[in-house]
C-alpha cells in the first residue's frame, strides 16, 4: 500500500511531539509549587494590573546576566492559576467592563472577548485557537510600540522582546516576564509551539492563556502612563486586506460533497497525528460558521505538523518530529519545504511529494509576492474578519487531495470517483506556480500587451493627422525604425520552430507586425527552487515589465484626454503641438514597447542559461538589462502629464535601441547563449 519508508506512518506511535524537556516545561513545571495566590495582589478591582506580583517571580542565574527560565515558570505558576481561577468567576460583561478599555492599544480588541469565551468553553482546541490569535495580535500591537521609537521593527518576536526600544516603554523587568511566555526557546515559548504545530491540544493549560490576556490589559496601562509621559501620538500601523487571488486560485469553492470525504478522511489518514485531530475537527467548523481565518490559522498549522512528520520519515531522522530544545533549530515549514538539509543533503520530501504540491505550498506560503497566508496570520497583520474565503478554499480543497495519498488504496479509490474529488486531485496534479516571478511576468508581459494594442484604437483627428503626416520620415525616426526591424528580425531568429514566423517587415506596417508573446508563454520553464542569479535576473525582468505597463497607462490616459482637449479646441498653440510630437511618438512608442516585451518574453524562456554564465558575463548582461529597465524609467518619467517630452522620448527611443542592438551583436543574450549551448550538445 505505501513505500517501505513509510511504514512508520501506519503505526502512528507517537502521543506527543513535545521534546521531554520542553513538554516538562509546559505541561508540569507550572504546577509543581502548590500555593495559593491572593488575585487582589495581582489584579486590582479596577483592573489595574500590578506587575510586581510576576516579576517578583522572575529569577535569574547567579550571574545574573541571563533569566533562569525554569526556576521562573515554576514561581509563576501560581501566579497564572490565580487569574484563570479570577477569569473564569467573572462573567464576561464584567470582563469586558474591567478589561476591555485595556485592551484598546492592540489592533484587535475585539479578539479578546472570544478568547474569554473560549476560556470559558473549557475546549482545549478553542483554547489554543484563541492564544494562537491572541499572541499574533500582541506581535502586531508590540511592533507599534517599538515604532514609536524605532525605524525598522525586528521581523522576530523574539528580537523583538529583546529590544532596547520596548524595554524603554515598559521597563526591563515586563520583558522580561514576557520573554519567559513567549519570547525564547528555553521558557514557555508558547507563541511557537502552537503556531509551529508542536503542541496537540490538551498540552497547552488554559492558565497560560488568561495570564496572557491579563499581560496584555497591563501592557496597556504602562503604554498609557508612557504616552502621557512623553506626549507621542499613538498611531498603530492598519491591518491589511489580503486581495483577491483572481487567476491564482486553482480549485473550486469548497462543497459539502467536499467537506463530507474531508470528513471522513481526516478520521483515517495516517497523515495526521491522532492527538491532532481536535484541531481539523475545529477547522472544519470555523469553516462552516465563516470564520475562514480561524480555520486557515488550525489547517496551516497542522499542515506543518503533519509535513514535518512526513519530511522527518522520508529524511530518516525521527528526531526531528520533536521541538528542539534551546540548542537547536525547530524543524520548521522553511526547512521542510527547502531542497536540500541544514547538513547539505537533499531533502527527500519534495521528491516525494511531487512537483505541484510543492508548487502549491510555496505559492500560498513563501513566494514574496504570493498571499504568504502563514506569514500574515502569525504575525498579527491582517484584519480577521476580512480574509478571504477563496483561500480558505484553496487550503482546504489541497489538504483533502493530500490527506487522500494517506488512506487506504481501497478507500481512496472510491472517494476519487466522487465527481468533485476527481475533479480536485486532476487539478491537484496540473498544479502550477501562481506566484512565483516566472509565472507573474508571464502575466504582466501578456496584460502590458493588451494594454499596448489598444492604442491604435485611439483615433487621431483629422487636423492632426495632417500635421502628424507632415512630421513623418525625420532622419531621428527613420533610424529608430531601421534599428527595430533588425532587432526585432534577430529576435525571431531565437523563438523555437514551432512558433517561428519570418514577415517581411520591411513591406508590412508597424501595426500589423506578429509578436508572438501569447505563444512564448505556454513554453514551460522550472520554477522550484530557482537559484538567486535566476531570480535577480527576474526581477529586473518584472520591473522593466512594470515600467512598460506604466508607460502604456500614461500614454492612453493622455491620449485620451488631448484628444478630447483638441476636439473641444481648449488646447493652448503650445499644447496642440505638443499633442501633435506626441501623435508621432506614440507610434514609435507601440512597436518599441512591443519589442522589449517580446526581448523579456525569449530571456524568460531560456532563463536558466543564466547559471552558464561567467561571473563577468552575468554582471555585463545585468548592467544591460538595467540599462533597458533605465530608458523605461526615461519614459514613464517623460511621458508623465507633469512632463510631456514626447520630441525627448525618440531621442530616448534611438539610444536605448542603439544599446540593444549593440549588445545583441556581442551574442551575450541568454538566448545567443541558449543556441551556443544547443549547439554544443548536438557537436
């Protein structure tokens, strides 16, 4: 039924994937010192939050240089068995009455009243939910602070609690308190354990979550004193709205067809750990009460947990199932998705997954200009109750395909025949990269364009026409039109035979010359794992790309608006010359800009000729592509309604051609380079 190696996901062996020392953390430490707390000395009637009462329990090694962060979770103990005891006697008006105006300086404040409910509900799952949510939301609120004295906020929660900026604002001895629940490896730590999905759901005592709603009121109330103190404004940074995927979703919305095989999947994949299955329960509910980022937050989680599962069998290293303890790296998503270990072998999960998974994972998780859903979500960025459903959907259609390669051949036959899952796992298969740079400018090369073919569309009036037609044939233009036809009849030269085509451009007019982007498109190029040259060489690809496009706006913004300008005759003699030069640049402009998306469109096919490339040789091609993408910046900047230097842009026109010409004639094109290495494969 599987591969030998992986025999050990049948007999699912496993109760825990706490590391002894960081489940004796969690899970015991706490609750070794049996005394009782007195809640007044923690929390006042008022809800002021006396902070003495926890770092009084903070205790440091005899150097004192550094926390003793298990002598601390021991003394805190109490401490945190004292205020769940004290939230949970209060009713949750009460809370809100004692708490809520505390609670305001985060970015979600209403979070925090589902989090009582949650506490309240006595749900181990709900529980670790909601401190999930509650510790990226301080992540966020944190990082305001830190900005109201800082310049760039520290990617890592952890470096973030160590900054010099928050200690300033809240003192020493809070971060520190906060460093032993969230901030480090050797405490508690447990912003990572949950959102790294290590901790199943009954590991986490509900205690730590009320301490952290508490800590969080208190923060509050310090950063209040301080703001008084110092009179800066508060001006926390917006939530964002993660937008539309357009073409980038794949599968269809979600069904019940669907949510009835995930159902019963989940029940019987050796993919999930059985002490996780609470949280795919919770997932598929939040789903159907429309609470899709709660259910993105527990299906991204356990993901992680049942992948590194799979990365830690395929890889023949079981121990790395298990969260490190404060020595070592946790084997994280970055390292289960990568190609190759930290020690510099290959990593066999990709292998194993395939290609479109792969894909798939990287598109939603780690590709820069993707949703990057993970990175948003734990880092408290994005508005909850705006996220998409469409990703939700996305998530939860790939987590039914890939928990199907984990049941039974005779089950998972049956289930492929259901319509809806047959449809899933055929699209599963044909799984492309969305978002990776490759996939990206292939789609701003084809939108740019549409976008440029519509400017003939745009009619010149009659007058003009004249005074266009009189301007024709300047030595200027005639040598911009001579450079084209050879640069764009070398270019032809490079598409592949199957889409080569040879007009005689000399005898057919500009307007009606083939520019085979669409075509050039479909050529597959391998996007997993590209090397940092490729990818560099992409970028400056896609912002020639983006220049191209703005130019394109600018022009038939323009166009439009000097047109109707010279018809209602409201143009200056200045004006209604300049629109006449820019009558004439246009039509250079529409072939020029054609022209480079056609040069993008060939480099990006043969992309990877670029690793063949001496260090001398890559550096000489990127200074010409910057040069190119330099002449697009000329021209958004010329062709600005601020500027109108339309007479400029054909003397920016001949130069930039002249340079690609050039550059063409030294062979030192990836796709010169592309033939060169053909060539010498057939020798």
């Amino acid at each position: 039924m599987f591969p030998g190696w992986l025999a050990i996901l049948l007999e699912d062996p496993i109760t825990t994937c706490l590391s002894p020392s960081v489940y004796d953390m969690i899970c015991k430490l706490g609750f070794e010192v049996r005394e009782s707390c007195d809640i007044n000395s923690i929390v006042t009637q008022n809800g002021e939050v006396c902070w003495k009462a926890a770092t009084d329990c903070v205790v440091y090694t005899p150097s004192a240089q550094a926390l003793d962060y298990r002598a601390s979770v021991r003394r805190l103990g109490p401490v945190c068995e004292a205020v769940h005891l004290h939230l949970s006697s209060m009713t949750k008006g009460q809370f809100e009455v004692q708490y809520a105006p505390w609670l305001q300086w985060t970015s979600s404040p209403e979070l925090f009243a589902e989090v009582f409910d949650a506490l309240e509900s006595l749900q181990s799952p709900a529980i670790s939910l909601s401190l999930m949510k509650l510790t990226a939301c301080l992540e966020r609120a944190l990082g305001d602070v830190f900005l109201l004295i800082g310049k760039e906020c520290p990617f890592l929660l952890r470096d973030l609690l160590a900054s010099e900026e928050l200690a300033q604002v809240f003192g020493l001895p809070v971060m520190d308190v906060l460093r032993i629940f969230v901030g480090s490896p050797c405490g508690l730590n447990l912003r990572n354990v949950l959102w790294h999905g290590f901790a199943s759901p009954h590991e986490i005592p509900p205690m730590y979550c009320s301490m952290m709603v508490v800590l969080t009121a208190g923060l509050g109330q310090l950063l209040k004193s301080y703001l008084q103190q110092s009179e800066l404004p508060w001006a926390p940074r917006p939530l964002i709205t993660l937008p539309d995927l357009e073409d980038g979703a794949v599968f269809p919305e979600v069904t019940q067809e669907v949510l009835s095989v995930l159902e019963e999947v989940m029940k019987k994949s050796t993919f999930i750990l059985r002490t996780m299955l609470p949280y795919w329960e919770v997932a598929l509910v939040k789903f159907k009460s429309h609470r899709f980022a709660d259910c993105a937050t527990l299906l991204l989680t356990q993901l992680e947990a049942g992948l590194r599962r799979l990365f830690a069998t395929v890889n023949k290293c079981p121990k790395r199932l298990l969260t490190a303890e404060s020595t070592a790296l946790y084997t994280t998503l970055d390292e289960i998705l990568a190609k190759h270990l930290n020690d510099g072998e290959i990593n066999q999960l990709p292998l194993f997954l395939g290609e479109p998974a792969m894909e798939f994972l990287w598109d939603f998780l780690n590709h820069q200009q993707g949703p990057r859903v993970r990175d948003h979500l734990s880092h408290g960025e994005i508005n909850l109750p705006e996220f998409p459903k469409e990703i939700t959907d996305q998530l939860l259609a790939f987590s039914t395909v890939l928990l199907l390669r984990f049941v039974g051949e005779e089950l998972a036959s049956v289930l492929k025949e259901k319509a809806a899952i047959k449809s899933l796992v055929r699209l599963a298969e044909g799984y492309s990269a969305r978002f990776h740079p490759v996939s990206l400018l292939r789609k701003q090369v084809l939108s740019c364009e549409e976008s440029i073919r519509a400017w003939p569309l745009l009619p010149l009036p009659r007058e003009a026409e004249e005074h266009v037609a009189r301007l024709e044939g300047s030595c200027e233009t005639n040598a911009c039109n001579s450079l084209m036809i050879k640069i764009t009849y070398e270019l032809y030269h490079h598409i592949p035979e199957n889409h080569c085509v040879f007009p005689d451009l000399d005898h057919l007019p500009i307007e009606k010359w083939p520019w085979p982007l669409r075509e050039l498109s479909s050529f597959r190029v391998p996007t997993l794992f590209c090397p940092r040259a490729v990818l560099e060489v992409l970028a400056v690809l896609q912002h020639i790309g983006r220049r191209c496009a703005d130019v394109s706006r600018q022009v038939a913004a323009s166009w439009v608006r000097r047109r109707r300008q010279w018809a209602e005759k409201t143009l200056r003699s200045r004006q209604r010359q300049n629109f006449v030069y820019m009558s004439r640049s246009v039509k250079l402009l529409s072939p020029v800009l054609l022209l480079i998306l056609l040069l993008i469109a060939l480099e990006l096919v043969n992309i990877h000729v670029v690793l063949g490339q001496s260090i001398d040789e890559y550096q000489q091609y990127l200074k010409f592509l910057k040069s190119i993408l330099q002449y697009t910046e000329n021209l958004v900047a010329h062709t600005s309604p601020k500027k109108n230097k339309w007479i400029e842009t054909i003397e920016l026109t001949h130069t930039a051609l002249l340079r690609i010409w050039t550059f063409s004639e030294k062979k030192q094109m990836l796709i010169h380079l592309a033939k060169k290495s053909t060539s010498k494969a057939v020798l």
